[in-house]
C-alpha cells in the first residue's frame, strides 16, 4: 500500500516537473550549447556560419587580443555597480516607507511600483529621449545610467520590501528600550537584517543590466558602447557570428562566476558571523 | 521612598478606556505583578512605564521624578518582551553584550559582564548560538540575560512564561525568583495566570477592565479578597449569594438560598439586611460521614454528585438538601486508600465559623 502511495507520488513529481524541464532544455540549454558550438566556427561569408566543417579559434584569438573588448566589459561592469548602488539608494526609502504604510495602502503603492510594467518598454525609452533630448542629455552616460536605473528600480524595490515587511516590529522596539537611538536601530537592526533584500535585488539589477542593450543603443551615444551593444553589432551588423557568439559565452561565464563569488560571500558572512562572540 | 510610583493613569484609545486611574507604588527590590485577564490593559500600563505610550492623564514618577516625555531609550529600566524580541542576526553573545554596548562600555567590561550575565541564566556554553538554535525556554532565558545585563533599575517582563509548556514553565518560575534575589533588581510582571503571580509575587496588583481590583499580598489576596471578582479569579472559590441575618464580629449570620443558615465572622460594622457574598475555599471545606459527631457550627447535609481525582487531591461537588451545590478539596493522603467518598455518597459537609469571608457588593 504504502510502495504504491511513494510511486504515485514519484509519478507526480516527475508530471509536476516535466513540462518546464522540457522548456528550459528546447528553449534555453540547446540554443546555449549552439551558441558555444557557433563560437568555435567561421563566419560565412555574407553573415551566418561558413558551412561545416570549417572551424577556428579565431574568435577568441580575436577577442583576447585586443585590449579595446576588455575596455568594453570593465565599462560595462562599471555601469552595472553604478546602477545597482543607485538603485539601493533610492529604492530603500521607498521599500521601507511600503513596508511600514497601513495595510492598505500597502497594497496600492507595490501597484504603482509594477504599473510601469503596464506599459512597452520600448515605448518608455522614447519617452526619455523626449525628456533628455531637449535637456542636451541624450546620447551621454549620463542618459545612459538614467534609463538603466529607470528601467530596473522595481526589482530592487521589491525583493527589498518584502524583506522589509517581515522584520518584526518588536524587534525595534527591544533595541530602543535596550538604549538605541534611532539611526543606531536603522544601522544595528534594520539594515544588516535587510541585506538578503538587497542581496536579492542586487542579483536581479546587475545581472540584466550589464547585458542589456536596448537602453545604451537608445541612451547612450556611440563611443561608450556596452557589452550587449558590441554582441548585437556582430551579430547584426559586422555579420561575425562567431565572434557575436564567443562575447556572449564570456558575459555569461564573467556573471555565473560573479553569483558564485556573492553566494559564496553571503554564506561566508553567515559562518563568520556565527564564529564571532 | 518608592521606586515607582504611578499616580492616577489613564489611557483612552478611542472611546475605549484601557487603563482607568490606576495609581500604584512599587518599592525597590520589589517583585511586583499585574494579574488580570486578557485586555483588562496589563501591556498598556507596562508599555507606558517603559515610554512606548504616553497616558493621558496621570503621571509616572521614577525616584520621584517624572517620566513624561522621556523616550525609551533614555529610560533606566528595560523590558522583556512577551515575544522575546531577540535580534535574529546576532549570537546569543551579541544579543546580551547590545545593551553594554548602547551603554558604551570598554570592550573588556562587555565580555565580563556578558559572560557573567548568561552564567546566571545557566547559558554560559551557549555565547556563541543563534537565537534560531535555541529551545524556547532558552531563548527566555537570552531575553532575561540581555535586561538584566545592564542592571536596570526596573525590569518590566510581560507574559514572560507565557510561551513555555507547564513543566518548563516552572522550572523557570523557580529559576526567575532565584535570579531576582540574586540581582537585587526590582520585577514588574505581567500575567494572567494567578498561580504563576501567587507563586512569584512579592505584591500582587489585580485588574479588570482597566481598574486595579486589589494590591495585596499573596496570602492575603487569597485569603481576603476584596471583592466577588477578586474571590473568583485568583483561585478556586464557592461563591454564595447571601443576605445578613445577625451582625456581630464572631456572631454573624447569613441566609443563602439552597443553602440555609451559615456563621461566620466579620470585623467589619454590618447592617441587618444588606445583601453581599459568601466566599468559602474549597480546601477549608470538610467531607465527613452524615453519622460522624462534629463539632462545626455549619454542617449541611448532602449527597456526593461528582467527583475529580486529581491524584494528590480530589475535589468533590456535593449537593446539598437545599439544591445548593458545594465544592470540597480533600488531600488524598490516607495510606493503602485512594478515595474517601464515592459518587452518590450521603455526606456532611462543614467548615469552621471563620473559614470563609463575607464580600459587600
Ligand atoms: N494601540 C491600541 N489601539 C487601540 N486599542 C488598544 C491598543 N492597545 C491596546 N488596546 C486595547 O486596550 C485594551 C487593553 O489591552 P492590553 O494589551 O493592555 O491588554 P492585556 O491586559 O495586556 O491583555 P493580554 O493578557 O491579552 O495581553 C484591550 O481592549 C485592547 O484591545
Ligand atoms: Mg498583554
């Protein structure tokens, strides 16, 4: 009886679990593996991949030897740190006046964060080209920082409040009667507690941010190219897939060992504190 | 001079008085409790004592200066809060060293200090933990450290044992007179279970509805309720509604219904006629056989209608000729017996002139 029960579950598992696994695999780990496989081919000779088998290194010869592409990625990262830590800045007030808002009100204002949402992205780019372009800030970093910062405010605002709304209040108000004053609670209590929240955040602004392409083609102007602007010109315009294909693996190589390190980070910082008196 | 002295608070939420001209005096080294049932505005009086409320009217006087305007954090005394309200990212060491910390401390004095103060609470191998690693008695018992730890003049616990299972529960009863008389510190406490505050207080105040009912001793809020509520709520009591037949201090007399005649004994100027309550224990209450010669001025006749073995005792529920029903509490300590009557059992039951107490309405 019971073996039969433990193999339905099993067979629900596996029902439950299939469909997105089929997904993620047809969609998102077979176009990767091509991409890696295109990386190490030639290029054709009006776009797309010579015919098989012709392959080389070349484009990681190419990419390694020059110093303009690492250029390109430490601007690129810089952009993304830059962005992240504004948005920190300016979604904390935020989160934390949500957090501590009437119930109700609650609820309406994580709307307005999301109801941009509601609208293109595109559409809301070009509202910034009409705001910057008479301002004589378009085609800037300036511009550019602007609509990356514009564009990813929601997911630090909200991994950041939700972190916020489950601090308990009695946690506080024991460090105040323990003797705290109020910016001492907010850098003792409040804010270590809430570095999951911006741990989280974080994650969710830099990791699209320093692929992204559609807000520095738009914003920016052409000498400060980012990475994504570089990746989507081989592809589309210099018709060097290979190359297109190599810059890619590097950005996701570059960002999946940037996750390890912060994970590896936040479980050490966890460890280290237990050790602590 | 007291300590603490609350002079006339009152606290309106709305249209709702929560706390309602309470004047109270606590003494240093005192460990005062606030009992009364739930919402009767125990956690608001503490809650103003520790400056998270203000009254609005009234005022709070520490050393007989007045606390009005004081925030929390300025207050020498601390609470402990019914939730615990440990800091989830620090050890148990961080948590307890917080206080020392607000305080400024040299960093030598706040280990010293820290590692004293869990030794008290029996938590010394436990510096280094995690709130979240510990039992819930354990984590009291961090709360407690971390109050204590900066000898406050006063320390405010409310419900402090309320989260802990029975057995628990006492053991940190007898753990927190031992800690209080080691410390010197002066307890305010909060609870709605009469026999954790008759088995920790020094004084008990007991509320309903935002009043204080009675501030007494132990013994003699047991034994000299002041009133029906005080009588029904701190303890098991038969309750009788009465009306007096003769005054006199050892000669009174009262008629109750389903009951019949009953003496007792009052200091008190009573006028003929006036009604009020009967308040009689039901340990002070004798079963004996109907035949048994006794020598008791209340001998009522009855018979056993129900009864409860609660292993050291058993209470009966006798009822009496009249249709009154009366409770008796008997030890069960004859050897090789386990009950001395049985369901349907023709009974007396009796208790001294001076047993039980007359309450005026
Ligand atoms: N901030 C508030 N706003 C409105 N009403 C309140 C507030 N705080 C308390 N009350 C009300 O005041 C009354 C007393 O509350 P209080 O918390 O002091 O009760 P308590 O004696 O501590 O009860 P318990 O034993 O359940 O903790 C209750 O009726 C409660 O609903
Ligand atoms: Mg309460």
């Amino acid at each position: 009886m019971a073996e039969v029960r433990s193999r339905a579950r099993e067979l629900t598992k596996w029902a439950v679990t299939l469909p997105p696994t089929a997904f993620l695999v047809a969609f998102f780990l077979l176009p990767a593996l091509i991409v890696v496989a295109a990386s190490f081919r030639e290029p054709g000779e009006f776009g797309g991949l010579a015919p098989w088998p012709a392959h080389s290194l070349d484009a990681y010869r190419f990419l390694f030897g020059d110093v303009i592409y690492l250029e390109i990625f430490a601007r690129s990262f810089a952009v993304a740190v830059l962005t992240t830590l504004i948005c920190i800045v300016l979604a904390y007030p935020l989160a934390w006046l949500i957090a501590h808002s009437p119930a109700k009100r609650r609820d309406l204002m994580v709307l307005l964060v999301v109801l941009p949402f509601a609208s293109n992205f595109l559409v809301r780019i070009y509202a910034w080209i009409m705001l910057l372009g008479p301002a004589n800030l378009l085609f800037t970093p300036f511009a550019v920082i602007i609509g990356m910062v514009y564009v990813h405010l929601p997911f630090m605002i909200l991994p950041l409040y939700t972190n916020l709304e489950n601090h308990d209040p009695a946690w506080l108000e024991a460090a105040q009667d323990l003797g705290a004053p109020a910016w001492t609670r907010f850098w003792r209590v409040t804010f270590p507690l809430s570095l999951p929240g911006i741990f989280a955040g974080s994650a969710l602004v830099f990791i699209p941010v320093i692929g992204i392409f559609a807000v520095p083609e738009l914003l920016g102007g052409t000498r400060d190219i980012l990475i994504g602007n570089l990746i989507k010109q081989q592809f589309l315009e210099d018709r060097d897939w290979p190359l297109g294909a190599a810059l890619s693996i590097l950005l996701t190589v570059v960002v999946l060992v940037l996750a390890a390190l912060a994970t590896w980070g936040a479980r050490r910082r966890r460890h280290g504190a237990k050790a602590a008196p | 001079m007291a300590l603490l002295e609350l002079k006339n608070i009152t606290r309106r939420f709305g249209a709702l008085e929560a706390v309602k001209d309470v004047s109270l005096s606590i003494a240093a080294g005192e460990f005062f409790t606030l009992l009364g049932p739930s919402g009767c505005g125990k956690t608001t009086i503490l809650r103003m004592i520790g400056g998270f409320d203000e009254p609005d009217a009234g005022d709070i006087l520490l050393d007989g200066k007045s606390l009005a305007g004081v925030p929390p954090e300025k207050r020498p005394l601390h609470t402990v809060f019914q939730s615990y309200a440990l800091f989830p990212h620090m050890s148990v060491a961080g948590n307890v060293a917080f206080p020392l910390e607000m305080a400024r401390l040299p960093a030598a004095e706040i280990k010293r200090r820290v590692a004293e103060a869990l030794s008290l609470v029996h938590l010394g191998d436990k510096a280094a933990q995690f709130p979240h690693e510990l039992s819930g008695g354990q984590r009291q018992r961090v709360a407690l450290a971390r109050g204590l730890v900066n000898k406050p003049r006063l320390l405010l616990l409310d419900e402090s044992l309320g989260a802990l299972d029975a057995k628990l529960r006492e053991e940190m009863q007898v753990e927190l007179i031992a800690i209080q008389r080691a410390v010197g510190i002066t307890f305010v406490f909060v609870t709605h279970a009469q026999d954790e505050a008759l088995a920790l207080s020094h004084r008990i105040a007991v509320m309903r509805d935002g009043r204080i009912e009675q501030c007494d001793e132990p013994d003699k809020l047991y034994t000299q309720p002041a009133n029906r509520f005080v009588a029904d709520f701190v303890g098991k009591i038969n309750l009788f509604d009465v009306e007096v037949l003769a005054a006199g201090k050892a000669a009174l007399k009262l008629a109750a219904p389903g009951l019949g005649e009953i003496a007792a004994s009052d200091p008190r100027p009573l006028r003929v006629g006036e009604r009020g309550a009967f308040a009689l224990r039901p340990e002070l209450i004798r079963i004996v056989d109907q035949k048994e010669a006794i020598e008791l001025k209340n001998r009522f006749f009855g018979r056993v209608k129900e009864l409860l073995y609660l292993g050291d005792v058993t209470l009966y529920k006798v009822e009496l000729a009249n249709g009154g029903v009366v409770e008796a509490l008997m030890t069960n300590a004859a050897p090789g017996r386990a009950l001395f009557h049985e369901v349907g059992d023709a009974v007396a039951v009796c208790w001294r002139h001076d047993a039980g107490v007359y309450l005026r309405n």
